[in-house]
C-alpha cells in the first residue's frame, strides 16, 4: 500500500454507530405498547405459509381433515385420537382424496370395528374433500410415547 492510500484510509472515518439510546422513544403507553405487541404476534401466527397446496401440511384441506381428526374422541381415554397418537399419516390427494392410515391403542378395544368406519365418515364430510380411506395397521404397535404433550397433560402425564 503506497503512501496515498494509506492517507485515504486514514482520513476516511467510519460512519457512527447507530444506538438503542438514539432512537426517538415512542408516545405510548405501556398497555399501547402491549396491545401492539399482541396484535402483531396474533397476525404473524395467523398467517398461513405461502405457496403450499392444499392437500399439504399447512394447506388448507390437509388442516381441515385434521380439525375433523380432532373432534373423534376415544372412548375410554377423554382425548381426540389425533393427540392421542392414533393417526399415523394424513394424504391428501391433489384430487382431494384422502387415505388415514392409523391404529388403535389395542387391537381388542371395543370400537376396533366402528372407529375406522367413523373416521372415514368424519373425514368425508370435510368441505371439499371427494373421498376417503381408512388403513387400519397394528405395526408399529401404539405406546404412550405417541401422544402429544397436549394429550399428556390432559391425562396428568406431564
């Protein structure tokens, strides 16, 4: 580096940094500032990915059959058979046919015979799906370790 430059770099300053303490404090109230707060993070929740189908996690349909899982509820144990673990996969189509794969907590419960001709029903009936089927499968056996948290708190597990 020659002499000139040397100059130029060390007349040329760096520009200031900018500071928390610089930036004009707003005129608002603690609540203001709250509710502005809340009102951001309810949107930033509510808003949906971008580009996905409908018939994928996220999309549209794919959460609608979901909600409809959630509204079945197991008999003996007080908790939807998707939080209980029951459901092993969720296809929609992108004809909107949908195929549940799940199992149930013993292949001796007592709605072994009912509970997949009712979940089809309920999936079914979800606006804007055509069809659907229900794989009942024993393997991989259902445990407790499939339930989710909300489902374990539910049943004082957590």
């Amino acid at each position: 580096m020659n002499e000139s430059e040397q100059s130029q770099q060390q007349t040329a300053s760096k520009p200031p940094r900018a500071r928390v303490s610089d930036a004009p404090l707003p005129d608002e109230t603690a609540g203001e500032k709250l509710a502005r707060k809340r009102d951001y993070l309810e949107g930033f929740l509510a808003e949906k990915p971008q580009g996905l189908a409908t018939g994928e996690p996220g999309g549209d349909l794919y959460e609608a059959v979901v909600a409809a899982l959630k509204e079945i509820y197991d008999p003996e144990i007080p908790v939807n058979i998707y939080d209980l673990g029951l459901i092993y996969g969720v296809e929609v189509s992108p004809d909107a046919d949908v195929v549940v794969t799940m199992t149930l907590t013993t292949p001796h419960c007592p709605v072994a015979e009912s509970m997949p001709g009712e979940v089809e029903l309920r999936v079914a009936s979800v606006p804007g799906i055509r069809d659907c089927e229900v794989n009942l499968v024993w393997d991989p056996a259902w445990d407790m370790g499939k339930m989710s948290d909300e489902a374990k708190l539910e049943l004082g597990m957590l």
